[in-house]
C-alpha cells in the first residue's frame, strides 16, 4: 500500500477533563477505558478543527454553550492536530480564550511536528495570549485563521495564507461540497446515529449536482396550468353572456367618439374667442366709464342745483311752519285773554298767594303740635283778648286808676302780683263792676294793702308769701289806646292763626291736598299772566307777521318752479345714465357669466384630442353675445363626455366583474376596449383558443414533473455506478455490497401516466380535454389526484419522495440479504459494516479521483467489543483500503487494531491522562500475539 497522507495525532491539553491525552491517528488504534471516562470526549474534539463550523456539530445532546465550557474552560485549554502532509508536517490548534471571552476559541496552525512542550513552560501551560510569542521563540511562525479560512485550507481553497502553509488533507471534488462533507464526517464519528434516512439524505446531497433539485408543488402546478383554462373557459362564457352589454359599450365608444370629435372643433375657437372676448369687453367698459364720467359729471352739476333749491325750500318751509305757528299761539292766546285785562290776573294771583301761604304757614306751624297745646293757646289768647277789651272799655276809669289815686306805681304793680289780672281792669264808673262807697275807707284799705306787700313779699298774719315769680300786670293808660288796639289785633290774628293751626292739625292729610291744589291753581294763574303778557307782545307784531307770511309763501312759490326745472333736466340726464350702466350691466352680465362658465370648463381634464375621434363636419363660428352659452354648451358636452366616459368604465367594470378580464393588462384602455369588442365579434376565435390552451395546459403539467422522473432514472444510473465501484474493493466480511433505489410504485405511475398522455398527444393522438372525457381520462384523473394528496400533504413534492433505498448485502456463504433499515440487520458487525461502507463511500466520492488516495481520514467506532475479532480485522481492512483509518472505543483493549490506548486518571480521579509512553503497540501475526 503507498503512503498515505493526512492526521497522524491527536492531542489534549488541558480540556474535556483531560490534563493531557494523545492518540495516534495514523493507525488503528483501540482507545479503552471504563464507561464515562471520556472515550467519546476524545474524538468529539475533532470536530472543532476538522468541521469547524459549530452549526453542523453534534455533541450528544449537549448544546453548544455548554460544550464550549466544557472544552474551553481556561485560556490554557488546547486541542492540538499533526498532520502529515506532502510538503511536511503542520500543526493545527484550537485555543479556548477563556470565560472573559465567553469561552470562545481561536483556531491557528503553523509547520512542523507536535511537540507538547511547546505549549508549556515549565509545569504550567502557556496561555494562548502569550503563546504565538513563546512558539516564534522555537523558531515557528504561527497563524491565526478565521473558521473559513481554516475550511478552505483543509479544502484546498484559496486563502491569503497559501504562501506560508498548506493544510489540503481533504481534497473535494468541489470546495461546495465542504458542507455535506462535514454533515457526513460529523455522523461517522457517530456510527450509532447513522440510519437509512440520513442515507438517503446524504445520497441526494452527494449527487445532487446532478440533478435538478427541484421541489414541484403539484397542485399547484395543476393549478397554475389549468387556471389559465378554466379562466379563459369562464371569460368565453362570460364573453357570451355579456353580448348586450358589450354592444352597448361599442355603442357609447361611437357616442364618445362623436362627441370628441365635436368637443376637439370647438375647444381651440373657444380658447381663442375668451382671449378676444376679454380685450373686446376691457375696451367696451373703458368707452362707457368715460361717457358715464362725463354724465356723472352734468349730473353733479344739477344735484348742486337742486341740493340748493332743496335747501331754499325746506328753510323757507320751516319759516312758514314757524309763522303758522306763530299765528296758532297768537290766536289761542286771543281766544283765552281777549274777555280780561292784566289788573284783574294780578289781583286774582295775589289773593290766591296769599291763601296759600297762610294755608302752608298752618301747615308748617302745626306740625309737631298736638290739639291739647293748640287749645290751650287759644284760651290764652282768648283770655288776653278779653283782658284788652276790658281795658280799652274802661281804659279811662277803672280799678286800677283808682288805685293809682292813693298809690304809687310800683306800688300797684305789687299789690297785682296778688290779684286777677282783669279785676285792675274792670270800671269804677256808675255802673262798672267796681263800686266804692268810702273813697277814704278804701284808701285806708290800700295803704295797709301796700304796706303788706313790700320788697316782693306777702306778709299776712301768720304767714310770708315770696311774690317775685309772679308777674306784675301791666296796665295800660288813656295814653295806650292806640297800642292796645294794635295788640289787641295781634291777639286776634294770633287767635285766627292758632285756629286755622288747629284745623289743619286736626286733618293734616286733607290740608296738604288743598296745599297742593292751591299751589297748582297759583301755577296756572301764574302761567297765565305771563301768557297774557306774550299775548300782548304778539298783539304788537301782528301786522309784522303778517306781511312776513305774505312774502314767504310768495319766496315758496318760486323756489318751487326753480325746482321743477332742475328736477326735468335731471330726468333726462337719469335716463342717459341709465343707459350706459344698463350696458356695463350687461356687459358685466356677461363677463361674470363667461367667468363662472369658464370655471366650469374641465376639458382640460379629459382627453379629447387622442384616442378615436369622428371629426366635426360643421366649420364653427362664435359670437360674443352668445359666447357664453356657447361654452355653457361645451362644457354640458364635456360633462357629457365624462360620464360617458364613467358609464364606458362601468359598463366595462361590469363586464369585468362578470369575468372577462384577460384585456385588463392592456395599459391603453382604447386598446383593452378594441380588443374586447374584437373578441365580442369574433366567438368563434376564441372558442378555438381555450380548446388550445387547454391541451397546452397538460403539456405544461408533464414538462413539470418530468424533471423530477428524470431525476429518479438519472439517480438510479448514478448509484449503479456507485455500486459499480463498491464492488471493486474487498468489503470487510462480505461478498458484495449495494444500495438500491426502489421507486415508489404508485407515485411513479401516477407522473409516467400524465408524461405518457402529454406526449401522445404532441405526437398527434386528438385529445380534447374540454370535451367528453374519453376512456383513458379517468386515469389521467386518477393520476392527478394522487400527485396533488401527497403534494399537499408534503408541501411539494420532491425526489425524495419518488423512492425508498435499500441494502443489499451478500455475505461470504453467498446469502442474499436486504434491509429497508440498517438497524435491521442481522448481526452487529453487519450493521457497522453497512453504516461504515455508506460513510467511507460518500465521503470517497466527494473527493478527488486522482487525491483521493493519498489521505487517510479517522473514522471513529463506540463500542467495539460488540464486534467479534473477525469482523474487526475485516472492518480494518476494509476502512484501510478506502482511505480511512478507524478508531476504536470500548471497556477492554481490542487488539484487532495496530495500538492500544488506555485512558489512566491522574489528580485522584479529578482528570485523565494519555501519554505516547502509554500507547502499547500491537505486533500481529498468524496467531494475533501482542
């Protein structure tokens, strides 16, 4: 056997539980220890270096997060390979980065052979931050690689660091199949997982570029392809059953044609005539403002006139309403003074005053005065009237001048402190109410009198009386006459007062009445006089006012005749003035209409100068008097239009919606209208064209899934020749070995039956599917029912589902055995030789022809003790010859293999250890002797 290239070991540091562990990968090797000690640790670490892409591992059900822990808990955890290469020896590393990094890693690799000691110094293991400095110290140029460019030097592929190393140990085919690939690699360092279905799997991917991949969703495509009958078979129908409606859209297509053609002859007249209308009617207003200035003008002149004659009227009108006022009030007045004179008014006016305040003096002087002081004033002053009288009866001869006779003045006015006042007064004559018989007897009398009331005191026996709080009465003398009167009328007309005061206090609501009365009385009478006064200012100025009359209506007269001229004159100029603005009006009339119409205008929203037309026979002429009802018209014809144009689209959208919409695509609608009615006239064409899409329709379906029947024969000649070459090479304890690809019967007639019927019918065979089915539809039927259950129950069918595989193996008594499952199979050394033999034969035809004997590739084999020494050796065998080197892994040293491993713990237990000095090489010969 030449030399093989590739892993020659592997090796741990400080990682998976292991303090250090190197196997040999270069030759079998039995790695042994108890269960759980870590076997499987050992060969899972490839996975770092050799897949690279943590997507695609597998790590026996632990995630990922927890086996980066698990393998790269520090930044002194290494996973260390050697290979052996054509251009030398390499290394390839993978470093864990430590926690701080989130137990991340980096991969690095550099030439030459593995040394463990590089990784150290002294007892402790260097960390990765500081290694890359220590190995360029040992003369090594390390590099550090991203997980893709580790992948294409592994490959082959190009990288920037091809001038420095080469790591080509797995020379694919096509550096695209690196995925499959690892998905492989990954499952045979797994045997035990390796089942029929990741077999089929990886047979479609290792071959897949050969065929077209697709994935057909039949019912879908049925679906598709006859949609495009069945909707032109309802547009036919529709299309028939929408003959009247169609016709009447022809017809409101003609109207609207007409009607562009009319619309189109009038818009650019009508354009024209605004602008000439506008200069027409700017010139015409300017005419009439200057003639209506003009007339303004004469206008203004005359108002003057008239504003003058107006004002003259109406002042002399208010004089002769003044006048003839004057003359109502002289004439009034007359009528009440003509039978009195002013003496009497007066007269009359003070007697009235008079009666007043007396009335009001009462009035006042009884308030606050109750009838008890009113009544006991009048009996005073009745008494002291009395008393005067009485004296100016007896004024010459009384008792008080006889005293005077024997006594003194002072003396007699102290002796009537004591005495009634009226008794001084009463007469001493014959027949007076005093008679002295003794003049001398009643001297006596008075002398003893006087001498007993002296210096204000009454002395009579027994007894003083004090006289001077009384008051002495005053008497008059003959002298006094006339000043008695006067008080004595003062008393009366106290006396007259006191009794009106009495009066009116004893009903003081009804006095104020008369108070008031009186006082209205003396207002009116005061009113009176001073009209009477006027009365006879005016009786003066009679003849004055009425010449003045005169001559005012004689002024009123004339003024009036100066008025009916200007006001004639003006008439004329009124109706001139009326004439002109009657013409501005109208004028204005006329642009205000043109203005609305023309804001009415929506030509310029509607298209009428493309699309069919019918030109207008009439040459058009436009008016300026009846420009606007012209574009009134015009613009009725273009509403017109759009609602034509709007019920040509609603005729259409009913068309539409009754399902003939094949015309909608058309971006001119004159278009998608043409070719509608087109079809409307031509039923029989398309008639003609669904039966035609109809047959193209199958023909469309077959050329689908042919694709996918022709991908199941071209897999089965690949796997021929997959088997072809199997058969070449010594397989373990077997005389052949194949997998066969067994086409699911059902699905694959269904497909040969619809590919059948599409070519028979390209050949020339008359096979009308919109007619009465003929005898062999309803297998076509059938056929098509079946493809699209299972493409809707698979989302699409793929060729995945065209077939089943399965193992055929020949053992060495030259026994036939086939196995739709591996797991299946008889014995346990047949099961890994089949899980083996698919592995290693994928895996071989990914590589290169003229490579792919050049590297050995480790495959890794659990449980080994399984398998009888036998087929062990075989299984070696066999594994050798295609390129791959097996590691065992069981409890107990399997000395089939070229060395053993044992697994040692060091740390009591807390760690694994594998040195190359516990590495027992085994020495076979014809009895297997270690």
């Amino acid at each position: 056997m030449s030399k093989l290239y590739g892993l020659s070991k592997l090796a741990l540091l400080n990682t998976a539980g292991y303090a250090k562990c190197v196997i040999p990968l270069n030759k079998s090797a039995s790695i042994c220890a108890p269960n759980n000690t870590g076997k499987s640790s050992v060969i899972n670490a490839l996975q770092f270096p050799l897949i690279n892409d943590l997507r695609l591992t597998e790590w026996d059900g632990h995630d990922l997060e927890d086996t980066r822990k698990f393998y790269f808990s520090t930044d002194q955890s290494y996973i260390l390979l050697e290979a052996n290469l054509p251009h030398g020896d390499v290394v390839i590393g993978v470093a864990g980065l430590g926690k701080i990094a989130g137990f991340a890693h980096q991969f690095f690799c550099f030439n030459g052979q593995l040394n463990l000691d590089d990784f150290t110094e002294g007892k402790s293991i260097i960390k990765y931050t500081k290694l890359f400095k220590h190995l360029e110290a040992q003369g090594k140029k390390p590099k550090e690689l991203k997980a893709q460019e580790l992948n294409a030097l592994l490959t082959g592929g190009t990288t920037q660091f091809d001038s420095d190393v080469n790591l080509k140990m797995i020379p694919l085919n096509n550096v695209q199949d690196a995925a499959i690939y690892k998905e492989i690699f990954r499952r045979i360092l797994n045997l035990h997982k390796l089942g029929a279905s990741d077999v089929k799997r990886f047979m479609l991917r290792v071959f897949e570029r050969h065929m077209s991949n697709s994935r057909v969703d039949f019912y879908e495509v049925w679906r598709r392809a006859f949609d495009k009958v069945n909707r032109a078979r309802r547009e036919l129908n529709a299309l028939e059953s929408m003959q009247e409606p169609i016709a009447a859209l022809e017809a409101m297509l003609d109207s609207e044609a007409t009607l562009k053609g009319r619309l189109a002859a009038y818009a650019p007249k009508i354009d024209v005539a605004l602008v000439e209308y506008d200069q027409y009617q700017q010139e015409h207003m300017s005419e009439l403002s200057v003639q209506l200035e003009d007339i303004e003008q004469e206008k203004h002149d005359f108002e003057q006139k008239q504003q003058l004659y107006l004002q003259q009227s109406r002042d002399i009108e208010r004089k002769q309403t003044q006048i003839e006022q004057w003359f109502n009030d002289y004439y009034a007045l007359k009528t009440e003074f003509e039978l009195t004179n002013h003496a009497t008014l007066k007269t009359n006016l003070q007697l009235l005053k008079k009666e007043y305040e007396q009335l009001s003096f009462s009035i006042n002087s009884a308030q606050g005065q109750s009838l008890h002081t009113l009544d006991y004033r009048i009996n005073e002053t009745q008494k002291q009237i009395k008393s005067l009288k009485l004296q100016l009866k007896n004024l010459e001869f009384n008792l008080f001048t006889r005293m005077r006779e024997d006594l003194s003045l002072k003396e007699v006015e102290e002796i009537s402190r004591i005495l009634n006042p009226d008794l001084l007064s009463f007469a001493t004559t014959n027949l007076g109410e005093v008679t002295i018989t003794d003049d001398d007897e009643f001297g006596a009398f008075l002398a003893q009198l006087s001498a007993n009331v002296k210096g204000g005191e009454l002395t009579l026996p027994g007894a003083t009386i004090k006289l001077k709080k009384l008051s002495p009465v005053q008497m008059q003398s003959g002298d006094n006459k006339e000043q008695l009167k006067a008080q004595l009328d003062a008393l009366q007309q106290s006396l007259l007062e006191f009794k009106q005061q009495r009066d009116v206090a004893a009903n003081v609501a009804q006095k104020q009445q008369e108070r008031d009365a009186l006082y209205e009385e003396l207002m009116s009478l005061e009113g009176a006089l001073k009209r009477f006064e006027q009365y006879q200012t005016m009786q003066q100025s009679i003849d004055a006012q009425v010449l003045l009359r005169e001559q005012l209506n004689a002024e009123r007269e004339q003024v009036d005749e100066y008025l009916q001229d200007v006001q004639r004159n003006a008439g004329s100029i009124s109706d001139r003035r009326s004439i002109i603005k009657s013409k501005q009006d109208l004028l204005t009339r006329q642009n205000d209409r043109l203005r609305q119409v023309k804001s009415e205008r929506i030509d310029h929203t509607l298209d009428i100068f493309t699309g069919k037309q019918v030109p207008y026979p009439v040459d058009v002429k436009l008016d300026f008097d009846n420009l606007a009802e012209v574009v009134h018209q015009f613009n009725k014809q273009c509403n017109e239009l759009k609602n034509l144009a709007v019920n040509v689209r609603n005729t259409y959208l009913h068309i539409y919606n009754a399902g003939i919409t094949k015309f909608d695509n058309e971006s001119d609608e004159n278009e998608k209208y043409a070719k509608l009615i087109s079809a409307y006239h031509n039923l029989d064409n398309e008639r003609d064209a669904v039966e035609r899409h109809a047959r193209v329709a199958l023909t469309e379906v077959a050329a689908t899934i042919k694709g996918l029947r022709e991908d199941l024969d071209r897999l089965r000649r690949e796997m021929n020749s997959f088997n072809r070459g199997i058969s070449q090479h010594r397989i373990s304890n077997l005389q052949s070995f194949k997998i066969n690809i067994i086409a699911r019967k059902m699905l694959v007639d269904s497909i040969d039956t619809i590919i059948s019927t599409s070519d028979s019918y390209e050949k020339g065979d008359n096979f009308d599917l919109l007619s009465v089915q003929p005898s062999d539809q309803k297998a076509l039927n059938q056929a098509k029912d079946h493809l699209i259950k299972l493409a809707s129950d698979k989302a699409g069918l793929t060729l995945t589902d065209l077939f089943d595989i399965r193992f055929e193996v020949v053992n060495r008594a030259g026994e036939t055995e086939q196995f739709d499952k591996i797991d299946s199979a008889g014995s346990n050394g047949t099961r890994i030789t089949i899980k083996l033999l698919c592995g290693m034969l994928f895996i071989r035809y990914l590589l290169s022809d003229q490579e792919q004997a050049l590297y050995r590739i480790p495959i890794y084999i659990d449980e080994a003790a399984d398998i009888d020494p036998q087929n062990q050796k075989a299984i070696i065998e066999t594994a050798l010859s295609f390129g791959f080197v097996p590691i065992f892994a069981s409890v107990k040293p399997q000395i089939s293999c070229d060395y053993i491993v044992p697994i040692r713990s060091v740390k009591n237990g807390s760690q694994n250890w594998v040195d190359e000095k516990d590495w027992i090489e085994v020495e076979h010969s014809s009895n297997a002797t270690v």
